[in-house]
C-alpha cells in the first residue's frame, strides 16, 4: 500500500455512520431493533441465478460512474442484474446522492437526512457519464430528497436538460420520488424533455403501509400517475411492484384493474429479495409460470405492455419495454 492510501471502511447494515458530506445515515437503511434479532436469510430457488459481474465492459461503466462520482441504484439497492446490465453498458444513474430521507421496509439504500445537501456538478457530470456510453436510452431514478422544498424535482429536470443537450438522440425516462404528492414539483420534471414517467406503488394496497416508509402511500403515488398522464399524454407512464411480500393473486389483479383506470401504459412485477437480515422477510417466491399469468392478465386489461419475471426491477430492459415480448424475458 502506498503511503497516504485509506483502508475503505466497512460499516455494519443497519448501524450508524457519516457520510463523506459530513451528515450521519443508516447503513441500508434499516436499523436493527435492539428487542429483535435479524432473521437470517432464506434459501433461494433454483430459478433465481443471476449472471455474475465480470468482463471489460462491466469494469468499464463501474469506472466511469467512479469518475462522474454518481451513485447507482444497481450498487445501493444492491439490485441482482448489476452484472447482466453493467456489463452490457447499462446503468441506471441515482440522483442527489445516495442517502434517502426515507426508510421503506424492502430498500437497501441508506437513509438520513443530507439538510439540503446536493452536488452542484452532477447535471453535468451525469451529462458528461451517459455521453461517454453511446446510450441511446437512459433511466434516472433517485433517493427521496423531504428535505429539499420541491423534492428535487429542479435538479432532476436540471439533469435531464444536460444530459438531452450532451447527447440530443437520446431518450430519458425518470423513476422520481412521490415529491410529498405535489404536482408543481411533478410538472417541472414532466416538462424537462422526458419520454417515460415512472413512480412505483412496489405493492398492493393492503400492505403498503407494512412495506413501504409512513410519508408514502398508495393513493399518493396513484395520484402523481394519474396527473402526470393527465398533464402530458404524450408521456408514458409506468409503475412497478415487487412480488412475495405476501400479497394475492386476488389484490394483484384488482391493482392492475385501478392502475388501467387511470390509463398507465406500462407495469412491471418483480420478485422481493430480502437485501439484509435486518429487512422484511420473503413470504413467497413466484414461480416463473406465475410471472407469465400476471403478464397475460395485465395484456388483457390493455396495458401496452406488462414486463414479468423473477428479476425484473422498473428500470431492467427499460429501452426494451416496448418491443412486445416481455422485454426478451423467458421466464423458465
């Protein structure tokens, strides 16, 4: 080791620790109950592999978001297609840091409050990371920001106007925060040159206040879909939910059914996996043939399209979403 090099820290999930802009944060989010022990782990099935990361191009995005210092949710939500994706070039940017003022029961990112903090560079240094890939399609999501008066939504719509004038071509979807239900903040971003709007409702009504923080709800994400399609319907909108979290097939459908009421265009279903001990445990693991009834559901209610399977998070194949095949998904 050369002098003047530091040992990375490795702090404990669910534990204390300051960040490098000099706030405290919650390793992963959830911190353990000092009256509860963590449940360990379950054993996955057999049908939940994932490709492992390796190769140039892999090695490549991670030193590119190093460089650009941006944060992916594919690293802090500790998402299992980081080794599909980066090493086919794809990433999905997590903006305004990497500390949530939020703590939902299923997320692995940290959480805290950053009392206003946000990087200045990042318009440009995510403008600066996304031309150096040659993308032609790129997601932006990001931590929930309470502490900023509008949610972040200038800063995203910053980010998005940088990126578009760096690279004209391309096509830029947002996953954005619910910005506390105010639609002047979900406007901003609307406007900002976008062609998807995604906000995730990540599971049934019934157990959303189980799963997800108490500043989150059901009805407020619904709003914002319903709204954003309203305002712009030139703009696709998409949601997602995580499966295995104890939800019926009964509650499924009856989601879709209300989502295609207010007239969503794309819905995706993913399995749960539980990130640490110290998070909610897994109630069921889908089979793949599941997966595949819930895509027909959903293209029987009319969505344009549905993406279904074990692996599927809201930005997994996102350019990929409308070519009608389940994004190239074979559910085995």
């Amino acid at each position: 080791m050369r002098q003047g090099d530091r040992i990375p820290v490795v702090v404990k999930s669910g534990t204390k620790f300051e960040t490098e802009q000099g706030f405290s944060a919650i390793k992963n989010g959830i911190k353990q109950r000092k009256s509860e022990s963590a449940e360990p782990l379950s054993r996955k099935p057999g049908w939940l592999k994932v490709q492992l990361p390796n190769g140039g191009k892999y090695q490549d995005m991670k030193n590119n978001v190093r460089k650009n210092r941006l944060a992916t949710v594919c690293e802090e939500s500790m998402c299992p297609n980081i080794g599909e994706c980066w090493s086919a070039g794809t990433a999905t940017i997590m903006l305004m840091g990497s500390v949530c003022t939020r703590a939902c029961r299923f997320c692995a990112v940290d959480t805290g409050n950053p009392n206003g903090w946000l990087d200045k560079d990042e318009p440009q240094n995510a403008a600066d990371a996304v031309a150096a890939t040659g993308l032609k399609y790129v997601v932006l999501t990001s931590v929930d920001r309470d502490d900023l008066k509008d949610g972040g939504a200038q800063h995203y719509a910053d980010c998005v106007k940088a990126i578009i004038q760096a690279s004209p071509k391309i096509n830029v979807e947002v996953l954005t925060p619910d910005f506390k239900g105010c639609f002047d903040s979900l406007e901003v971003v609307l406007d900002s040159g976008i062609v998807v709007f995604a906000q995730n409702l990540e599971t049934v009504k019934r157990l959303t206040r189980r799963v997800r923080d108490p500043r989150a709800s059901y009805e407020t994400t619904m709003s914002l879909l319903e709204h954003a399609k309203k305002y712009r319907p030139d703009i696709l909108t998409k949601t997602s939910l995580m499966l295995g979290l104890g939800e019926t097939d009964e509650e499924i459908l009856e989601t879709m059914k209300e989502l295609r009421a207010i007239n969503l265009d794309i819905v995706t279903f993913g399995q749960y996996l539980r990130p640490t001990p110290n998070h909610l445990p897994v109630e069921r693991y889908v089979p793949p043939a599941d997966f595949d009834r819930y895509r027909e559901w959903g293209l029987e209610l009319g969505f344009r399209e549905v993406v279904s399977g074990p692996f599927v998070r809201s930005s997994y194949r996102a350019e990929r979403a409308l070519e009608g095949n389940n994004a190239g998904i074979k559910n085995q």
